[in-house]
C-alpha cells in the first residue's frame, strides 16, 4: 500500500471488478468495470401500486415509468442524473433484483486506498487500532442478525452492494419500514447524484453459503424475506455537496435512512416480517465511555465473496480527517468494500443494544473501519423521514 494517499470511502462493491471503495464520478480509484445489466428487464409491476405523486415527479423530470422499467433507467446522461435531495424517485421494477443478478452484484470488486496515517495531526485522533480479524456471523442470519441485511443498486458502472440495518420507527411501534445504511450507498455525492434501483434484502443468503453454492438458488433461499424497495431515501446535505469517493470529503456525515415497502405485498411492515428491528442512538457516549462496538456488514473484496455477512467487536477510538469536522468512531477490522452502511451496535442508554454508527471509510489493506457519530444531522434525517410516512 503506498503512503499518503486520500481516504477513500468504502462504497459498495461492483459487479465486474467496480471499485469496492469508490462509486462514479471523478478522481475515483476503480477499474474498467463495465456494467452487468440485463439486456432487458421485466415490466413487472403487476399489484404494484404507483403513487400519484410519485407519477406526477417521474413526469416533471420527463420520465415515462413504462420506459423506465424497460430499461430507460440505464441512461446515465450527467443531465438525468437526479441529485437534489427532493428529486429521489426509485420506482418498484419487479423482478430485477433475482438471485443472479444480486450474486453478481458484489463479485470481483477493487480493494478501496487510504493513507494509514490519516487524521494523525488532526490533535483528535487516536493511533490505528490493531487489526481485527473479521469472524463469520453464526447462521442462519434470520436468528442470529434478522436486522441487517444487504443494499443493492445501480450506478453507471454496474449493480452494486452495501450493507444495512433495519431500524426502529418511533412513529409505528413494532411496524418500522426504516432501513439504516451509509450516505454513499443511496448518493453519488458532490460529482454525481442519486443510486437507481436502490433495494434492501433484510438476511441475505441467511445460511451463509459461498458464491458458487448460490449459483442457480431460488429466491426464497437468497432473500427469505423478500426484496424491498426503497420508496425515500434521505441522506445529509453535507453528503450531497461534499461527498465522494476519495479524500474522506463528507465522511463524518456518511449515513442514510430509507423508508422501504415490499416487492410483493404481503401487508406486514418489514420490521413485523423480519421480527427485529434497533433503535438508533444519537449523541451515543465519546469514544472513552464506550467499552466496545460490533459492526456487521457482507464485505466483498478479497478474500470475501460478498455474500456472507462478517463481524467485528473492538474498543473504539478517535478519527478526524479535518480539525472543524466532526470526530469519527474507528474501530479494528478486516471487512472490505461491500460492508459499507453496515450498523454499529454498542449498548445505548437503557443498556439495551442500538445502532450507534455505521461503515463509512476504510483502509485498502483492510485494517480499520471508521463510523460517523451519529448527532443533530443524523437525528434531524431520521424524523424526517419517520415523519413523512406517518
């Protein structure tokens, strides 16, 4: 690894050796990738329930939902490309996410580059923990981790993957429709826009089989609780304007929330089907008060295949990539490109587990992680997104 290179943000891995650190747009350190898109998509759609609202937006940006479940969705043109935080649209395509195209999402992705020293002069960051070694989460995932999950979606490079959590809604106790991920998971940030096909698949491949015993898997055994579709995403202004794939620019304020409904409806929120769900600790304790974290993604980048979800429990300390910025969690780990958005858990409050973080940046020789804390940005993306499916 060479020396005094920009923190990259883990985002995602691609399909076909994408960058598993960094998303489209300038400046960034990935392949050749080309993008594995089917030659054609299905209309599906059928029972699917199309908001007006929803209709009326596709329309003001030109867009006819036929044409885009067709495959119009492919075009890229930097002026299709929706970016302000209003213009998020993400129409249901029934039967895109199939159990190839999700095995292939994730495979043979690029390791993303960090400087190792980065944040040492900062006066607020800590020496790099020791590595940790990621272990296996025990299966089957709906028992042992029935809240996280796997993020899919698509760039102008190709299919792509994060991880992600399922949270609690205080505004439906016991029927959550939030879902918990990184900020680069959903937004291009300041070179790009909005992901396309954005999908959540809560216990992904929940018997934790290889990539290879997944070939030809039906979908039950690949996503055991169906895939759901994300109908709002929201993510921090900061991420918007700043954000991207190298330098650790809007870092600190990498997350995102997304309110989810199901492919096929079955009329049970995600959090009554999948029967868990975290609550989110904002303002969790500075890094001195907290004994440890666990965070838990499906890293792809080598040695992972992307399809097993790993996990890493460490005492964190400090990171802060620019003295005004907020200080970052950092924690020991050997997850790679494809945990991104993956969900911190230490004990909040009631002493009970939360969500406290989530994967943001790492190393290219997978060493550390580093989570935003998640404060006033965070809470304030959370209520309104809660807020606006009351």
């Amino acid at each position: 690894m060479r020396p005094n290179r920009p923190v990259t943000a883990i985002l995602c891995a691609a399909a076909l050796a994408m960058t598993a650190a960094c998303g489209p747009g300038d400046g960034e350190a990935g392949g050749d990738a080309k993008p594995t898109v089917a030659a054609s998509l299905p209309s599906g759609g059928e029972g699917i329930k199309i908001p007006d609202q929803l209709k009326d937006k596709l329309k003001q940006h030109g867009i006819d939902l036929e044409k885009w479940r067709g495959g119009e969705w492919k075009n890229w043109k930097k002026e299709d490309w929706l970016r302000e935080a209003g213009d998020y649209i993400n129409p249901v395509i029934e039967g895109l996410w199939d159990p190839d195209r999700m095995r292939e999402a994730a495979k043979t992705p690029q390791p993303p580059a960090v400087d190792p020293d980065a944040g040492r002069d900062q006066g607020v960051t800590d020496p790099a923990p020791a590595a940790v070694p990621a272990k296996p989460a025990a299966t089957p995932y709906r028992s042992t981790i029935p809240a996280s999950g796997k993020v899919f979606f698509d760039g102008p490079e190709g299919s792509m993957v994060c991880s992600a959590t399922v949270v609690k809604d205080p505004a439906r106790p016991g029927k959550s429709n939030l879902v918990w991920t990184a900020g680069h998971c959903v937004h291009a940030g300041k070179a790009g826009g909005w992901y396309r096909n954005i999908a959540f698949v809560p216990s992904y491949n929940s018997a934790g089989k290889s990539a290879a015993q997944l070939k030809g898997a039906p979908r039950q055994e690949v996503a055991p609780y169906g895939v759901w579709w994300s109908d709002w995403a929201q993510t921090s202004d900061q991420w918007i304007s700043t954000g991207g794939p190298t330098g650790g620019a809007g870092a600190p304020y990498d997350f995102a929330v997304l309110h989810v409904v199901p492919e096929k409806s079955t009329g049970k929120s995600l959090e009554e089907t999948v029967g868990a769900a975290l609550p989110v600790e904002f303002n969790a304790p500075a890094v001195p008060k907290l004994s440890g974290m666990t965070a838990t993604g499906y890293p792809a980048s080598a040695p992972f295949d992307g399809q097993k979800a790993y996990q890493c429990t460490d005492k964190p300390g400090r990171l802060t990539l620019k003295a005004n910025d907020p200080v970052m969690y950092r924690i020991g780990c050997t997850m790679t490109g494809g945990s991104s958005g993956g969900g911190w858990i230490a004990a909040g409050s009631d002493g009970k587990p939360a969500l406290v973080s989530n994967t943001s940046i790492g190393p290219a020789k997978a060493g550390w992680l580093a989570g935003p804390r998640l404060g006033p940005e965070a809470k304030g993306i959370f209520d309104a997104v809660s807020a606006k499916f009351r």
